[in-house]
C-alpha cells in the first residue's frame, strides 16, 4: 500500500534525506501452513476497538470541535470563512473533496522536464511543522503505493480530534521513527549495519518533536502502523498489560523468519520508545528483545495496493486528500481551499479515480 519515503524538514527542502527501497509485498515469503487459533476475549475488545475507529474514519462522523490551539495562517482567510459556512470540515461537499484531490495529487512538468514534486503543500501543526510535499500527496492516486508521509499526517491529524477516544483511549504512533529505524536496521539486526550501534530514540531528532509524550504513556492504547516489503500492518499495543498484537491482512502468523526478527526488533523500538517518553519498558532486560506479537486472525484485503481494505475504495484517497489539506491544522488551509474552489471539472466526477484516466489540463480549467 505504501512506499517509504523521507520526510524533508523545512530547512532541507531539496531530496529526500533517505529512501528504504521497499520492493512490493509479493517478494516477502508466504506461509504454506498456518496454526489457527482461538481469539481470546482481549483480542476481540481491540479488534473491536480498532474496527470502531476505522467506521469513524471512513464515515466521518466525528462529534465536537476541534479545539487546538489557535494557528497563524497564511493569506486567503475570507475563502477559509466562506467555507465554513458549507457545514464543517465533516460535511464537505463530494466535489469539493474531488477538486481538493486533484490540486493536491497533480504533478506539472515544465518544458525542462522539471516537477513541481517539491513543492510544499501541507503545514500540519502541532508539537513542531510536520510538511508534506507534493510528491507524498501524489502518491494519493489510485493504485500508487502510498507515502509513509501520509500515514504520519493521518496519524496526527487523529490524535489532534477532540474526542474521548483519542484524548484517553487510543494514540496513534506515527510511523516515521520506526521506518527509519528498519531502514538502519535492516532485517530486524539490533545493531546497525551502518552506525555500528543499537537502535536510539535520540539518533532521529528530525522526528521526535512529532511524537506526543504523554499520550504515549498515558493512553492504555497505542495504534502503530509498520511497513515492510512495501506492505502496511497494524500493532495493537495495550499499555497497562504491556501486551502486544498483530493485524495483518495477508498473513495468520509471521510469514518468514525474518519477519519474525523484524517483529522482535520493532517491539524493542515501540518499547524504548515508551521508554523514551517516561513510560515503562514492555518488557525489561534482554526480554525487551523478544517481546512476544501474536497475530489476530482477519479478513484478507482483496487487493496488492490496499492494505487492510477489503475492497475496491479508491474513494478512500479522496477522502484522505482532503481531510489533510483541509485540516485545521494545516497552516496552508486557505490556500488548499482558494485552490481547490478555483478547479473546474469538464470530466464526469465517477471516473476520476479510474486508473485508465489520465487528467492533464485539457480536462480541467481554472478560475
């Protein structure tokens, strides 16, 4: 489902810092015999802890305002204002969202042959300016291999909501950390290849400012996405039992040994990082090293480019588009939306997300 790219700090807006060169998930080894097992009561209270935030993502039904602190934003205030009046960031018309996701998704090239793949769309505020580029929204399109970028600013974006459930209940880790941290440690190796040294909160200062301390230690419930392989799965990891799951839409149990050293070793980092944030380790010692992540039998996803979506829903990308650039805490709000608004579609909306649709600037005219 997704790629892992860097995330370029504002004061490095050239390339991206590091590329994992994750290959598509097929090439990871598939289990011929798999042990099934009994869900235990406490796995069907997370799955249905987590098939709850799911339906609230995809419905959009959130309840309540968002009460973040007030963001200094750029110019195009009066088009923010307008828009508002429409219902709410819960309520935005569907073609809103589509026009949204053609501005964010598009990539012009100039007679050069250059891109305006850096171009930074995206100012999310909170701990510190988490930037999305162009190129992360891009990845957007239907059946492209989504950016890690976009997963962290969903992730962010959640924990910002003002529900209970996200203000007590659930935190989502964004993935940043750890998929830097595979990329060090390749195949689950404790100690870099390339730094000669064991995995350390602060050897990725970048990324730390992103990460919510508090609710790290205090929220009995941590949602972490990892990829691996160009694959995207789920850790559930419950706080207080200091006891970790897996959702996996391909696999019953882990599907290679490397992939059982690759869990070993992101459990450590899940670990330090509770640590890190003054928490208590999920296992102590050289245990720590072998924190134990049983699989919770799921439904397998029906696609190679969707992982954990059982169906064709390319709609989900559109949603995504605008639930990010529309967001709240996007600095660049106004902006988002005095471009989107100026989007006119010449094209019937159904076949927008069709994989045989090219959009080039014939099929759309600007205000």
């Amino acid at each position: 489902m997704a790629r892992t790219a860097s995330y370029v700090p504002k004061t490095d807006p050239g390339v991206p810092s590091f590329s994992l060169g994750f290959t598509d998930s097929s090439h990871e080894g598939a289990s011929t015999q798999e042990t099934e097992r009994e869900k235990s009561p406490e796995a069907a209270n997370l799955i249905e802890q987590l098939d709850s935030l799911v339906q609230r993502i995809a419905s959009s039904a959130a309840k309540g305002k968002n009460t973040s602190p007030q963001i200094q934003r750029e110019t195009g205030g009066e088009s923010s204002a307008k828009f508002e009046t429409l219902g709410g960031m819960n309520q935005i018309p569907d073609d809103m969202k589509q026009k949204c996701y053609i501005w964010g998704t598009r990539l012009k090239e100039d007679a050069d042959g250059n891109t305006n793949e850096y171009e930074e769309m995206c100012t999310l505020i909170g701990q510190g300016e988490y930037i999305l580029m162009r190129m992360h929204l891009a990845s957007l399109q239907a059946k492209s291999d989504i950016e890690s970028q976009i997963v962290s600013a969903i992730c962010l974006i959640l924990n910002n909501k003002n529900e209970k459930r996200f203000k007590e209940q659930i935190y989502c880790l964004p993935p940043d950390i750890v998929c830097m941290a595979l990329s060090d440690h390749p195949n689950g190796e404790f100690v870099s290849p390339k730094t000669k040294k064991e995995f350390r909160v602060e050897a990725y200062p970048s990324f730390i400012p992103f990460i919510d301390r508090k609710k790290l230690t205090s929220h009995p419930y941590i949602f972490a996405p990892v990829c691996y392989s160009g694959h995207w799965w789920l850790w559930l990891i419950n706080t207080r039992k200091r006891k970790c799951q897996i959702l996996d839409p391909l696999h019953k149990k882990a599907p290679t040994d490397e992939r059982k050293a690759i869990n070993k070793f992101t459990g450590y980092v899940f670990s330090r990082l509770i640590t890190y944030a003054g928490g208590e380790p999920l296992q102590k010692g050289e245990r720590e090293k072998e924190i134990k992540s049983p699989y919770v039998k799921i439904s397998g996803q029906k696609t190679s480019y969707d992982c954990a979506v059982y169906e064709e829903v390319d709609h989900y990308r559109v949603e995504y588009a605008s639930r990010i650039l529309f967001s709240e805490m996007n600095k660049q709000r106004d902006r988002a939306i005095r471009e989107s608004s100026a989007i006119r579609l010449s094209k019937p909306s159904s076949v927008l997300l069709s994989p045989f649709c090219q959009i080039n600037s014939a099929d759309i005219e600007t205000g």
